[in-house]
C-alpha cells in the first residue's frame, strides 16, 4: 500500500534538452529512461476491465457482508502473459484502498486489547506440485506465521485463524492450473480450497485452461454470450456424491481475460487506443506521438504479439533500449525487426502448466531469390569418371 505507484518515470526531454546535459547526467538519464520503460504502468483495456469489475464487486459483496457462509469466488481464466495477475492485483488495491479508507485504518472486528496486523486481501501463488501441507505453508508465508512442526489439521486451524486475526478479506491464488487432478495431492488441494471458502474470505483463483483443466467439468467457451458454458452432470459414475462434481462450479463465477482482437472496427480502434497511451509512456528522445499507433505500426505489432499485452511490452521493451543504444530515439519496424521476444523474457511463468504464451516468429521480408550456379565446367573427381 505504501509502494503503490511510487515509482516516478524519467522526465520527457528532447534531444537539445539531452545534449546540454553533462555525460555522467546523460548517463544517469538513460539508466533513469531504461528503469521506465521496464516498468510501464498496467494499462486497461474493454477486457481487462470487465475482470477488474466482476473481481471487485464479488469481493466488495463479500467483505460487506454481515452473514455467515460461504462467499461466491471467482476464477480468472486466460492465455499466458494477458494480464490477468496485474488486473487482479490493481482491482485487489483498489478495493484495499477504500477498506482500510472506510475503516479507519483498523480492523472493525479485531479483539479488544489487541493489536492485530491488519491485511485485507492476501496473494499466494500454487505450487508447481501442491499439497495441501505446501498450499497452506504458502499461506502462512504471506501471514508471517510460524508453522514449524504442524500437521496437516494444524495446518488448516492456523490459516484458519490467521486469516480472522488479519481481517483477511480476499484471498488469491494464482497459477491455479499447476493443479492437474491427475494426483491424488492435487484433488486434496481442491478439497482444501472449499474447505477455505467456508472462512468467510472472496477466493480468486487465477491461471490458464481452467475450463479444460478439470477444476470445473470440460467446458466451452460461448462467443455470443461471452462466457465459459459447463454442461450438466449426465450420470453418476462411480462417485458416492452424485452433486460433489457441480461444487465448484456453483461456488465460482469465471470470466476471461482475452487478448485484443482484430476481427471488428471497434476491436482494432481499442488496440489503436492502447498504442497510444503506451507511446505517450516512452521516454525517447524523438517525439513519441504516432510512433506505435500510425502507419503500419499497429498492424506490425499486431502481428508480432497476437494482440497479448505481456508480448506487446517486452517487444517495446526491448526496442527502446536499442534505440537509446543506438542514439536513433526512434521505433520502427527495421529496428523492431531485430528484436525477438523468448520464453527467457517470461521466466516466471511455467511452461508445463501452458502459462507461456505463443510468441510468434519475425517474419522476414521477402528478398530476391538468387540465380542457380551454372554447374557445367565443374570437376566432380575420379568417381564421377567411373560412374559414367
């Protein structure tokens, strides 16, 4: 809360501003330059938006609400790089904000006499092979909590009551999909998130594939509705709880965080709109107005990141950082040409789990296609002799 957008990006200067500077002061400009264009603020889009919404308000019903039970949870589902940690995260402080605002500061439930660390929303990230003594330990870690020696019902008591002590509201897990119920560890993980949801805290579970992943039955997704479709139970099988397979879709609201498409008017002017107040965020030396959203530029980048957000500002990322190398202060697609995004750019996203995206290939121009070598005066040696 007290880091949130601290940061304060360089100053924009041209380039007869930057030539007056000393060299140490050009220096310290350009390290000050390449620490903003690493950190490009999370900008919204129609999709990102949509999220933001659904995931404060299914909190903010929860955290104001005065009835025991079971709070609805949500599910956060998209392609790898979108966005969907930074949406979150931003709609988490939002609403952390205007509950501490409200509150004083305090927790209005805290003991009397005590003095409780207060922690409205809480944010963990599943381990890549959980268990239920690891999810909780990750949990723990976030609290602060001492849980050497616990066993598993331990365990699940001490989250229990560290999540009533802090005053915890809203609990997110991210990369939820490293679950992948083939284990028998994995469903008792998923056993102890709705046993979790009984604590009176808004669960976000956040990850890749969830329709497809088996935390919720094999689902698709409606294009005109715009939301994930989960069919009915059609029989039993072998399951002595014949409802125990419709829980979590009963108790989780998801929505998907897309990419920017290019299959409407309206679509390709948002991604226009997102070019634009990404340029206004460089700190080159040339006027930066027009120099992503102009021209052939969109349609470039379009097809350099498949409209994904992450892709988009690791492209632009590195791009800025050879033009100030190169002193061109410039972005085009020459230069842009010259810069390949990895999966070594992402290395926090686990790729067995399906979390790094697609990174499409550069595609080269098409060059002059060159005349064959005329072959008649070549010598192919002895053996050519004796096989005629």
């Amino acid at each position: 809360m007290q880091t949130r957008d601290t940061f304060v990006p360089a100053p924009v200067l041209d380039r007869s501003q930057f030539l007056r500077m000393t060299p140490r002061r050009r220096r310290l400009h350009d390290l000050h330059r390449l620490a903003t264009h690493s950190s490009l603020p999370v900008l919204s889009s129609p999709m990102s938006d949509a999220v933001a919404w659904l995931v404060k308000a299914r909190i903010e019903d929860g955290a104001y609400s005065h009835k025991a039970g079971i709070r609805t949870g949500v599910m956060v589902n998209g392609g790898g790089a979108q966005g969907k940690t930074e949406t979150v995260c931003a709609a988490l402080a939002a609403f952390e904000a205007d509950w501490l605002e409200v509150n004083a500061f305090m927790d209005p439930q805290a003991m009397p006499g005590t003095r409780d660390l207060l922690a409205p929303v809480a944010y963990v990230r599943c381990p890549v092979k959980a268990t239920p003594v690891s999810t909780c330990q990750r949990i723990l870690d976030f609290f602060g909590e001492d849980y050497k020696n616990m066993r598993q019902e331990d365990l699940i008591r001490t989250v229990s009551a560290a999540i009533a002590a802090h005053g915890t509201k809203a609990l997110v897990i991210d990369d939820i999909t490293r679950l992948k119920l083939h284990r028998e560890s994995d469903q008792d993980v998923l056993d102890l998130l709705l046993e979790v949801m009984s604590m009176s805290v808004t669960l976000i579970l956040v990850g890749v594939g969830i329709p497809l992943s088996g935390l919720l039955r094999r689902g698709r997704f409606d294009p005109v509705a715009r939301q994930w479709l989960i069919p009915p139970v059609r029989d039993r099988g072998r399951s002595p709880n014949p409802e125990a397979s419709t829980q979590h879709e009963r108790r989780f609201e998801m929505v998907e965080l897309n990419p920017f498409s290019y299959d409407s008017s309206a679509e390709i002017n948002a991604w226009g709109d997102h070019l634009v107040r990404l340029e206004q965020n460089l700190r080159l030396l040339n006027d930066t107005e027009g120099m992503l959203s102009s021209g052939p530029m969109p349609e470039y980048l379009y097809a350099r990141t498949n409209g994904v957000v992450g892709l988009l500002e690791k492209l632009i990322q590195r791009g800025c950082r050879l033009a100030i190398e190169e002193q061109s202060e410039h972005l085009d697609v020459s230069l842009l040409d010259r810069c390949q995004v990895s999966p070594t750019d992402m290395p926090d996203l686990d790729a067995e789990s399906g979390e790094q995206p697609v990174i499409p290939p550069v595609r080269k121009a098409p060059g002059r296609k060159k005349k064959p070598r005329n072959t008649t005066f070549d010598d192919f040696g002895p053996a050519a002799e004796d096989a005629g």
